[in-house]
C-alpha cells in the first residue's frame, strides 16, 4: 500500500518507504485534492480549481494530462486510479494510506495521544498553492483540520493535568497554542500546566503575551474565565471556587464586563423544579447541550457554561447577570419531571432591557434522557437563530442610521432583505434590494474581516433573480458574482458554514446541482442547527433532482426556526416539489398555506392554481390566478419561462405552464 502525507510537507512513499517523486506540482495538488475526496469529483470541479485560467476544452485537456502522469507514477498499483473516460473521478482509498484519514479516525473515537502523534503540522504547510481557488480549498481543509486538531491538544493537555502530568501538559497546551494563538482555552492550559510544575512567574508572564497579543490583533481584552485564572496563580492564597467563579464575583464588586461586538448570550443553569436532587444532572444537561450547539453558530458570542452555571440555586436579575458577564442575552428556563414524562420550559430574554423576545414549553416522553437533551436543545438553537436575528434587526433599526457599526449596518441589510420579500410592487422591491446591499458593503467596508455581509450580499443577488429583477446576462454575472462573494467570505471565515450553504444555492442556478448540494451539506457538518442551511438544501432538492427529498429539509427549517422570514418562502417550494412529484393534493396544501403566510407574493398562489388543475378544481384554480395577478398585474406565462429558466425538470416546467393557461393566466 502507498503511503501518503500531508500534515506539514508532502511526502509520498511506496511500501518499501521509498520515496516516489512527484513529476509537478499541480499533479501533487491533484493527487492531495483527490485524496481528501470522501466522494467522485466531476472534471469540471478539477479544472476549476487547478486551471481556471483557461479555457473549457483547454482545461479538460490538461487534467486528462495530469491524470495519465499520475496513473503512470502509480502503476504500481494499477488499481489505484482506474483508467476509464468517466466524467468523476476518484482515488480508491483503500489502495493508499492518509495520515489525514488516520488523524481523523482517531481523533474521533477520542484517541487523543494517537491523534497528535500524527498531526505534524498543518495540512500542506510548506506547499506552495498552484492556483487562487486551489488555495481557498486548502485554506478551508487547513482551517478544519487544525480546529480538531485544537480540540484533541485541549483534550490531551486536560487529560495530563488531572495526572498531575504537568510537563506533559505543557507541551502539548504549547502546541495547541501554537496552532490557534488566539484561542485562550490553550493559554489557560498552558498557565495551569506552568503553574502546577512551580513555574509562577512563566504562567502570569504567558498571561501577558495574551493580553498583548489580543489587543494588538483583536481590539479586545482576556475573558472572564482567562483572568480570574490569572489572578488565582498571582494570589494563590485567594480562596476562590473556580476561576470563573472568581471571574463573576470580580464582576459583582463593580468590575462589570463590556458587551461584545456580536450578539452575547449566557445559557443560564435550568432550574431543576422536581425537587429531587438527583434529577439536577438532567437540567444541567438540557443547558450544556444548548450552550455547544450555540457555539457552533460564529455570529453568537456565548459564555462558557463554568461562568454561567456559577449561577445556579439562586434567584438571577437578568439585567444583573447581563452586566456581571458582559451579555445582552440570557437564556434561562426550568425542567419538571413526573413519572416517565418531562416538561421543559426554556425563554431568551434581551437582558439590557429585561425585554423576553421568545419563549416555548415542550413535553415528552422520557424514553431516552440522551436524545431529548439532543431534540430540545436543537430545537431551541434554531429558533434562537431566527429569534436573534429579528432582535438584532430591531436592535439596529433604533439605533442611528446615518453611521451604524459594521454589526449594525449587516442588521439593516437583513431588514431591507425581508422588507423586500413582503412588498407587492416591484419597483419597492428593487429599493429595498438595492439598500439592502448598500448596508452590507457599508457593514464589509467597516470591519473587512466580517464575512456574513459578503454572503448576505450574495443571497440579495439570488433573490432579484428569482423575482426578476435581474435576467438574462444580468443574471448570469449576478450568480458568478455571488459565488465570488462567497467563496471571498469562506476564505475569510471558513469554518462558518452559511457562506458554503448560499454558495451552494448559487451554484444550483448554474445547473450543477451536485456540487450546490455538496456545498450545503458541507455547510451543515459545519453547523448542524442552521435552519436556513437546511431551507437551502430543500431548495436546492426542490428545484434540482431530489424533489423526493425537500420536504424533510423544508420542514425541518420551520421546525428549527419558524420566526425566520427569510425562509417563508418554503410553501411555494414544497408545492413545487409536491407537483413534481405528481402529489398534487399536497401541493395545493402547501401552497394554500404559503398565501396565508405570504401575502405579498404571487408564487403561492400560481402553485395552488397548477395544484388545482391538475385535480381537475377548474374554478378554485382560477380563483387562485386572479389573486395572483392581483398581487402581480403582469403576470404572464412567458414571465414566469423566465424565472424558470434554471430549474432542472423541464417536463415539469412545461405542465405546470400549462396548467396556469388553464387556469387562466396570459400567455
């Protein structure tokens, strides 16, 4: 078997450990891209991303070169890449050995000390990238791999240091630093390990190369967790519980925190209301299970539970605890169990003006503790996400508009977003748009390494597509253009899935919906809570080839965040996917639900009319064409070819077009 590695320098040998020397360096790149590929890749990608510079038959050409250089330097085992005219290619992985792939299987099962064995660096650290898009795929493959790779150092450093391995802990909260020196969980590990092997004075002086280090590159200060820990090594005679404790009770004396630059939340301990004692590990679990899947979305700053849970079996002043941590949103709630039954009450409340913006209750069975920790604490984070974003859009619009920060002006383009998805006249609509897209290049222009603008921008080019604002060339140069934002916001910030998942809807409008699902998918390993990352891949299946599988998505969004109103376009496109499908009752259901909800746009009501036709209701389907001419005086069959035009089922395209003749509309 060959042996491949990637961590640090490339280096592939054979199974005698004999170097085998690479003919170029795109061949290297090709052979490192495919590798890493959990799945076929079609050409076009490949050229893509090492040839994007030439032309399409130029390009195929030189990757068909660059495949037969391989083929002939791993005829050792033939076996390894065919040699067929397939248009995806891919490598057999269980002909070659990855050290990435053994990282990665490792650090999985939580076989930490294995795992840094292998990690030698990041990935490719010393290959120089061939080509632009190559290098973003790399930046975003490095980025992933040493974020795991950080969290098995941390795992590993704590581990030693409950042995009171102090030297060991060290060494490897060193490497964790080295990897990600602004993450200040490996400068307390670090800290704590000098500290317990009697080195005081390292530990407080590794403190202040932080603090200079994050106020130099971030404009900020330690957290509260960070310096109540320094503060314990410089008086460790202070008798402090923990140092977050220490952290809160420096607050409560005065010292209160600022708020950050992004919205702020605690997840405060749930209060355990059975009254037995032994039932409080499930509703510490219901809060430790909200507060990590809060983390994995990058546009919330959340406490640490060490800081929040000091909380605990006490009456809390929101406004209080908001000024003790330094946060503007307090999650707070409460867990009652009686028999084989659970009721959990959960609420965010805005704690700068002890305002609640959102509240619910669930009640469930307790068949399994583990999966209804899992199923609440998923539920509340995507509704936070859309609860959020409709207070900080609030937020913003109170705030003067002539000069808004960076997170205040990327608000105002979300509002203007909504805004012009609920107005009836097009020439509102394009207003709205245009200013939407304003704010977000303000909101990029005011802080350049703040990458959500970018795809918010992007999604506002899919939008005046889609409503016909933009057509023809114009709206080919608008899906390149917002694909360049995107890929633009995913080397800025790569492990934020949103700009992957709009990528992908672009990319759908293109015509290649494998790659736009390969997208969003990616989008949601990165953030399995998102809402809208899930609304996009129903559309994605809607409006591509799994029509079969839109609903799950679709109603899984609504499900996680019903308040979000940049996904109530999801009736129109579940109807659309019904219809493909030849379910047309439930096409009629859905899109008699999208005008309710809806009651600006004309889609709903074409799809409920198409709906009606096809079960033969002619008089309730051109009730529906009216009230869709009503909300769109120009609607025409020919109108709508065109907003069509990048769907990928023209028969159905065409029976649809044909039902709404039917029912009335013009041609």
């Amino acid at each position: 078997m060959l042996r491949l590695k990637l961590f640090g320098e490339f280096n592939l040998t054979d199974e005698d450990c004999a170097v085998i020397a690479m003919t170029s360096r795109k061949d290297a790149a090709l052979l490192s891209y495919l590798v890493l590929q959990d799945r076929p890749v079609n050409r076009s990608v490949l050229t893509h991303l090492l040839w994007p510079d030439r032309a399409e038959e130029q390009a195929r050409k030189s990757l068909r070169q660059s495949l037969v250089a391989l083929r002939q330097l791993l005829n050792r085992d033939s076996e390894l890449l065919p040699a067929d005219g397939a248009e995806r290619i891919s490598l057999n992985h269980e002909r070659i050995g990855v050290d990435v792939h053994d990282f990665e299987a490792l650090a999985t099962k939580g076989c930490a000390a294995a795992a840094t064995e292998l990690y030698a660096g990041p990935l490719l650290e010393r290959f120089p990238s061939p080509t632009a898009p190559y290098g973003i795929w790399l930046g975003v493959e490095r980025a992933r791999l040493a974020e795991l790779a950080s969290g098995v150092f941390a795992d590993l450093s704590e581990d030693h240091l409950e042995s009171s391995d102090w030297e060991q802990a060290v060494l490897i909260a060193r490497r964790l630093v080295e990897t990600d020196p602004l993450r200040e969980v490996g400068h307390r590990l670090l800290m704590r390990g000098l500290d317990g092997a009697g080195r005081r004075n390292q530990a407080l002086q590794q403190f202040h190369h932080l603090r200079d280090m994050l106020r130099k590159d971030l404009d900020v200060t330690p957290d509260a967790e960070t310096s109540a820990l320094y503060r314990s090594i410089r008086q460790p005679s202070a008798a402090v519980a923990t140092a977050a404790s220490t952290a809160v009770e420096s607050a409560r004396s005065g010292a209160f925190l600022p708020l950050a630059g992004k919205p702020s939340i605690a997840v405060l301990s749930f209060e355990n209301m059975s009254g037995a004692p032994e039932h409080q590990y499930f509703s510490d679990g219901i809060s430790e299970e909200i507060i990590t899947a809060l983390s994995h979305f990058h546009q919330f700053f959340v406490i640490a539970r060490n800081s929040s849970f000091t909380y605990n079996s006490r009456a809390v002043d929101v406004k209080q605890v908001s000024r003790e941590l330094g946060v503007q949103y307090i999650i707070k709630g409460s867990v009652r169990r009686a028999g084989n039954r659970v009721r959990v009450a959960a609420q965010l409340i805005d704690a700068t003006s002890d305002h609640q913006v959102w509240a619910e209750r669930y009640d469930r069975q307790i068949d399994n503790i583990f999966d209804i920790q899992d199923e609440i604490s998923q539920r509340i984070c995507g509704v936070l996400e859309g609860a959020l974003s409709l207070a900080e859009q609030r937020r913003a619009r109170q705030r003067p508009r002539e000069s808004p920060d960076a997170w205040s002006a990327y608000h105002l383009g979300l509002h203007c977003t909504s805004e012009a998805r609920n107005v009836t006249v097009s020439t509102d609509a394009i207003k709205a748009y245009a200013e939407a897209r304003s704010y977000f290049e303000r909101a990029h222009e005011l802080d350049p390494n703040f990458a959500r603008p970018l795809s918010a921008y992007a999604l506002v080019l899919r939008f005046e597509i889609v409503q016909g604002i933009r057509s023809g060339v114009g709206a080919t140069e608008a899906i390149e253009q917002g694909i360049d934002l995107c890929d633009r916001g995913i080397a800025i910030d790569p492990l934020d899935g949103v700009h992957r998942v709009v990528r992908g809807t672009l990319v759908g409008m293109r015509g290649d919906w494998n790659s736009a699902l390969q997208d969003i998918e990616s989008g949601i390993e990165l953030n399995p809570n998102s809402a809208f990352a899930y609304h996009q891949r129903g559309v994605v299946n809607a409006y591509g080839e799994w029509p079969e599988n839109a609903i799950y998505d679709l109603e899984m969004a609504a499900r996680l965040s019903p308040f979000d109103p940049l996904l109530s376009s999801r009736h129109a496109i579940g109807s659309w996917a019904q219809f493909r499908l030849g379910q047309y009752e439930g096409a009629a259901s859905w899109a008699e639900r999208g005008i309710v909800e809806m009651p600006s746009l004309f889609w709903p009501a074409i799809d409920a009319a198409a709906a009606y036709i096809s079960l033969n209701q002619i008089e309730r389907a051109r009730e529906h064409a009216r009230e869709a001419m009503r909300r769109r005086p120009d609607l025409s069959t020919s109108f709508l070819r065109d907003r069509m035009e990048y769907l990928a089922d023209a028969k159905s395209k065409e029976l649809f077009l044909g039902c709404l003749t039917k029912a009335g509309l013009p041609v």
